[in-house]
C-alpha cells in the first residue's frame, strides 16, 4: 500500500477509472448479450451443436452412404439412384413398408385413444391419485429391451400369462399363438408398443386437460350440457392442439421402432413384423451392405419429412 | 538499404527448424514407441454358454499368458444371442475396439483381417491337420485369414422319457421315421419344436441339412448357378410343411435361437435342434430334466446321407490394431495344445477342435451324451456348402432366404410360389 498521498491519490483515481472502464465493460456486454438475437442463439447454440453432432451428422453420412455401393470393411463405390432402383424390385422391401404403416397407423390410433381414456381418468380426484400417476409412467421408464423381455414370457405359448389367462379362464381351450403367426406376431408388437407408448399420451393430454379453465365447464354445466356435451363441445376442442402435437410425435418415434420387434421377433415369422427401422439394421449390419441399408432407411424420411412440415405449419398457425 | 536476401529467415527455414526441434525433442519417445511392447491386448468373443470354459481363460490363461510375456489380455465378453456380430461390424468401421477376436460372419470383412497362415498352417501340422470343410470359411485367396478354433455342434435334442412313453426306442433313423415319431409324441401332448424363425443357428441347424439329404443344395459349387430349382425341393419343402403342422408347436415357426432352449426347459417339447447347451443348463437347473435329455444324429434324406450344419468358432486379428505382430503371437500361443487342450477341455468339448489330433482324446468321455456332437465334424458342412463362404452366402444367411422359403410354406403359401420367391432373391444376390 502507498504512504504517498499524492501516489496514493493518483492510484485511487487510476483504480476508479479501471473500475469505471470495467463496469462500462460489463454492462456494455450484459447489454449485448441481452439483446433478443444474441440471446437466442447464446441459448440455441449448445443444442444445436449437439443435434449437429449426433444427428446431423449419422443423417448426412447416411444420405452420402444412400448413394453409394459400400460394404463393410470395403470402398465406396458411387451408385448414384442404384440402391434405390434395388429397393424397388425387392419384396421384402415392400412389405417392410407395408408393415411399417400398418403399425404405425394402429399402435398410434389405440395409444391416442388409450391415452385420452388415461388422463380423463387421472383428472378426476381419488385416493393414491399422485402414486398412481407415477405408475402409469413406468411402461414408459423401463429400458425397451427390458421390458420387451418380459413380453415375451408373456406371450409364451404355454407358460405365457395371456394364454394361462384364456386357458383357465375358459374362454379358450388351447392358447394363442402369439408370436408363430403372422397376424397374430404383427398384433402382439402392435400391443407391446402401445403398452409402452401409451403414458407419453395420457400424461401430456393430462397436462392439457389441466389448462382448461373450470369455468368453460362450468357456463356449460348451466347451460344444460350433459356430461357427453362438454367432453365433445370443451373438453376435446381445448385438448385438439395437445393432441395433435403429440400424435405427431408419436407417429414419427413409432415409424422408426426398433427395439421391441428386433428383441420380439427379428421381423419373422418370414418377414411379417419386418418393419423399415428392422430390414435396415438387417440389410446394413447383417448383411454388410452399408448404403442399401442406409437407402432403406432413407426411405423413411420423406414421410416423416411431411409430418413434420404439417407440425410446424400448424405450430405457427397456433 | 537493401538487406542481403540469405540472411532473411524464410518460412522454409523456419519449417526445418521446428520440424528438427520436434526431432530432437520426439527422438526419445519414438525410440521408446518402437522398443515398447503392448502392454495389453484386447480379445473379444461371445460368452460361452459352459461357464467354466470362459472362467478358465479369465482365471488360468490369461495369468499364464501375464507371467510369461508381461502383456495383459483384456478379455471383453460379448453377450450371446446375436449382439456379437453387430459389435464387431461396429468395431471393424471404427477401426477400434479388439485386438483380435472371434471373428463372427468373416466374410463381412476378411479385408480388415490379417493374414494368419503362418499360424493356421503350422498348428496344422502339428496336429494331425485340419478338417477340410472349415479351410472352406477360413482361407480367402489362398491365405488363412482366421484361424479355426472349434465347432458349436448342433444335433437333435429329445426327451428320452416321452420317447420311451411314445414307443421310439431309437432316436429316428430317417426324416419320414422322424415324422412319425413326431406324430406319436404330439398326440401324447409333447410336440417338437423346430425352430424356423430369424435366428441365427437353430433353423439352419436342421433345415439345411435336410435340404442336403434330399440331394439339394442353394448353389453350385463355384456359387455362380442357383441350383435349388428342382423337383426335389419341393419335395423338402412339403415334407416340412407337414412336419410343421402334424408335429410341431405353432409358435416355433417364429422363434429366435432362446426360444426354443426356454420352451425345452419348460417341458413344451419333446425334441429341438440345438447345442448340447439345453442339456448344460437341465444339469444344473433342472436336475431330474437332465437326467432324460438326449442327443440324436440328424436324420438321412432321401439320398442315403446324414448331414450336420457347421457352427464354427474362428479367431482373427484386425489389421487396424496397433499391434497386429503381438496379438498374432498370442493365438499362436492359445493353439499350443498346453494351453488349448486344457481351454476346450474347460468347456466339457462343448467346443470341439477342427484338429484331428483331438479326434480321439479322452475329454470326449467326460460325458457320453456329448460324443454324438462330434460326429458332427464327420459330416459337418458350412451352410454355404458347395459354394465358397462370401458375402453373398452372408446375405442369403442374413436375409433368411431358405429358412423364409420353408416358413412361407408352412404359414400356407404354394411350393411352387416359395422356391421361386427364393430363388429369384438368390438370383439378385448372387448377380
């Protein structure tokens, strides 16, 4: 510390106008970082980064494999549109499609109503209603594999619970096979994801169900709406948006599952549960082929592209 | 004024330097990169089902192999049911992640491999030579690219106890004597269970070699002509139509390679194409089940033949490693009989050796249930038999086009429609 009052005056304005400068400093770049575009892209920045990382990057190497002859281990070879003309002619291709949509469609159409039964239920009050509700959640907690596991004990065709269940009840004589038919194998995935799928559908139309305002329900109770009026005039309008958004979502996770009919059946019996997400994995890892395998699983982007560009137009519409 | 041009540093200048400064500095370490040994190495391969045989490599092996080389091996267990092949496709595009391992579908990426002949032909030699068929998936161009280590047998597994209740005292000498039986048995309400879904080793297991003993094969022996377009599949196809559905369970038309274990060991069938491994996990488990369990040759066709599948266990080194020369050595030392013999003995033969030298050791009487599994050597093919073990063969494999056929006709679709679907996937592939 100086002793020379004079230095030490000289010093003290020197520290005040470096404190000044530095204040000028911060404030200049709070003020900055606090306008609206910088802010935003300081927020965007990490996941976008991220997304850029582990999902721009597999897609747009993906797209650049679609486009070549390339086998494990191997060179690429430039192909241009020729794994997509072999997709064409193959068969199982086309049934992978085929039962692709067919599983979306349903597993979507029974968790969507599933899930608004759910949250109608879990909006009313009841004993263990919190408990409860963490309960429903676990389908959705459990890892895929884990669970799809112990599907298929369930779907066993002597010791399964399904089938002891028909057998001892007596509304069978001999059990089901759930897994060595081809209808019956598409049903038991469809089930197993709906299974899954169906807490994601009822704890975000619960969220939305929670936004409405009493009082709707209220105006239309004295205006005589029965219990079916206000479900079908205020309920379901006020839910529309929460459901859409969610269907979406859920049509776009469903299209690419993998997991349960990889573990369930490996897509047979002779490829009836073949779906898109399957026969790729199988064409690239099984059979080495990486761009068929990549074609195949580009395949599934232009539709899944369309629902995104009606989510996002109905998002902006909102 | 103007400064001579020599005096001024350059960019050249100043890039000789710094490169002979980082020489200077990086001398001592790239000495030591070249002197150093590995200090491990990392061995990858699928979980055995005999438990003991993968805790004598962890416990007995790879100390001995510490102590006498200093090199650690890091023995990573990959789980079984199909992961394995995933993993090392993942591994081999990576360019990381084993050393050496046991090389699953090789012909997925022989290129990544190492050539091993020097290895494979000297154990060879000294002991009593190899099997011919497995030279087949092993040697690509001439050179040895794995080295073969042993066969996973596959036979028939039956319940002893029904086969005695139903009046079959001999387990079925033929496919049509193998009907009836299944006749008798599920009439007693225990059907067999032939696996016919997307796994990996139970359909091939027995559908192929009944595709072989009715005089058919997938292609010919150069892999250039579809030879399954003839009469006789259609035979084979019928004949498993009706084995199907007069004798066995519905559900294991879409079984993976678990199921059908979980359904023996459950008492839902009487008899399955599998490894010794039901009767592995019955001993321990199930001890009044062990007792009953047997094993059966496969049947003959219509040719007179008996065939077996071959479900081989082969270890390569991956060129990409940074010490191919050190992993090299050490599967040459795991083939030393000091230390093999031990190893396969650990596993009560459940791997059998494609040596002849092992043909006859006394390990193969640890359990008299078990020497049927080495008559499987005798008559053992590679599933792309006649025609060489490629890429092709691995899509025909992975895309289930054979066992597809066989399942399509049980599921009610015409011969005629199965063998043509399958033979125009097989033309595609093939080219």
């Amino acid at each position: 510390m100086s002793t020379n009052p004079a230095v030490g005056t000289s010093g003290a304005a020197a520290l005040e106008a470096r404190a000044y400068r530095s204040v000028g400093l911060g404030r200049r770049l709070r003020e900055f970082i606090e306008r609206e575009w910088v802010f935003s892209w300081l927020i965007l920045t990490p996941p976008l980064l991220f997304l850029l990382c582990f999902l721009g990057y597999p897609f747009f190497y993906g797209v650049y494999l679609s486009f070549f002859r390339r086998e494990v281990a191997g060179s690429p070879t430039f192909v241009g549109f020729g794994n997509f003309v072999t997709l064409a002619s193959d068969p199982i291709f086309w049934q992978s499609v085929g039962n692709t949509i067919k599983f979306t469609a349903a597993a979507t159409v029974l968790k969507a109503t599933g899930g608004l039964g759910m949250a109608l239920v879990m909006n009313q009050n009841f004993r263990m209603k919190a408990i409860t509700r963490a309960l429903l959640l676990l389908p959705f907690i459990v890892p895929t594999v884990l669970s799809t596991v112990a599907w298929q004990w369930i779907y066993d065709p002597g010791l399964g619970l399904f089938n002891r269940l028909l057998v001892e009840s007596g509304l069978a004589t001999k059990g089901v096979s759930w897994l060595g038919n081809p209808t019956m194998a598409m049903i038991s995935i469809i089930i197993v994801n709906t299974w899954r799928g169906l807490p994601f559908f009822g704890i975000s139309i619960l969220a939305g169900l929670q936004t409405i305002p009493v009082e709707l329900h209220e105006s239309a109770t004295i205006d005589g709406a029965s219990t079916w009026g206000r479900f079908r005039y205020v309920t379901l309008p006020s839910l529309l948006p929460v459901i859409f958004i969610v269907t979406t979502f859920s049509i776009i996770l469903t299209f690419f599952d993998f997991q349960l009919v990889y573990v369930l059946t490996g897509g047979g019996p002779a490829n009836s549960t073949h779906l898109m997400a399957t026969y790729a994995y199988s064409l690239s890892v099984g059979v080495g082929q990486m761009g068929l395998g990549s074609a195949v699983a580009l395949s599934m982007v232009p539709v899944l592209g369309l629902l995104l560009v009606l989510l996002t137009l109905y998002v902006r519409k909102d | 004024m103007k400064r001579p041009v020599q005096s001024r540093p350059g960019r050249r200048d100043f890039l000789k330097l710094t490169a002979g400064a980082a020489a200077i500095v990086g001398a001592p370490w790239i000495a030591r990169k070249v002197e150093a040994k590995p200090t491990t190495i990392v061995f990858a391969r699928e979980s055995s089902y005999v438990k003991n045989f993968d805790e004598h490599f962890i416990k007995v092996m790879i100390p001995a192999y510490q102590k006498a080389t200093g090199i650690k091996i890091d023995y990573q267990i990959q789980a079984a049911g199909g992961s394995a092949v995933p993993q090392l496709v993942s591994m081999v595009e990576n360019k990381s992640g084993a050393d050496l391992a046991w090389v699953q579908q090789e012909w997925l990426y022989r290129d990544a491999l190492v050539d091993v002949s020097d290895i494979a032909e000297a154990v060879g030699k000294e002991n009593g030579g190899w099997y011919d068929e497995i030279k087949l998936l092993s040697v690509d161009n001439g050179k040895w690219k794995s080295v073969p280590q042993a066969n996973i047998g596959q036979l028939m597994v039956y319940r002893k106890d029904w086969f005695d209740e139903a009046g079959i005292k001999q387990f079925p000498e033929t496919w049509d004597e193998f009907l009836e039986a299944g006749i008798k048995l599920k009439a007693k309400g225990h059907p067999f269970g032939m696996s016919m879904g997307h796994g990996f080793a139970d359909n091939y297991s027995w559908l192929y070699p009944l595709l072989w003993s009715y005089g058919v094969t997938v292609m010919d022996k150069a892999g250039k002509k579809v030879a399954l377009d003839t009469s006789e599949t259609a035979k084979a196809v019928d004949y498993v139509r009706r084995l199907y559905k007069e004798t066995c369970i519905e559900d294991c038309i879409g079984w993976l390679d678990p199921h059908n274990n979980k359904a023996f060991l459950t008492s839902q069938i009487s008899c399955t194409n599998n490894a010794y491994s039901i009767m592995v996990s019955a001993k321990r488990d199930l001890p009044e089940m062990g007792k009953v369990i047997e094993h059966g040759l496969n049947p003959k066709g219509p040719n007179g033949q008996r065939y077996h599948a071959l479900v081989p266990v082969t270890h390569g080194v991956f060129a990409y490693g940074p010490e191919p020369q050190a992993a090299k050595d050490f599967l040459r030392w795991t083939m030393d009989p000091k230390q093999f013999r031990p190893w396969i003995a650990s596993g009560d033969m459940y791997f059998a050796p494609y040596l002849h030298a092992y043909d006859k050791i006394p390990e193969w009487d640890i359990e008299p249930r078990v020497k049927p599994y080495h008559k499987v050597l005798e008559t053992g093919k590679l599933t792309s038999w006649p025609a060489p073990a490629n890429r092709a063969h691995g899509t025909v494999i992975n895309r289930w086009v054979v066992i597809d056929m066989f399942s399509k006709a049980c599921l009610g679709a015409p011969t005629k429609t199965v063998i043509a679907e399958a033979v125009t996937q097989l033309k595609q592939i093939y080219g």
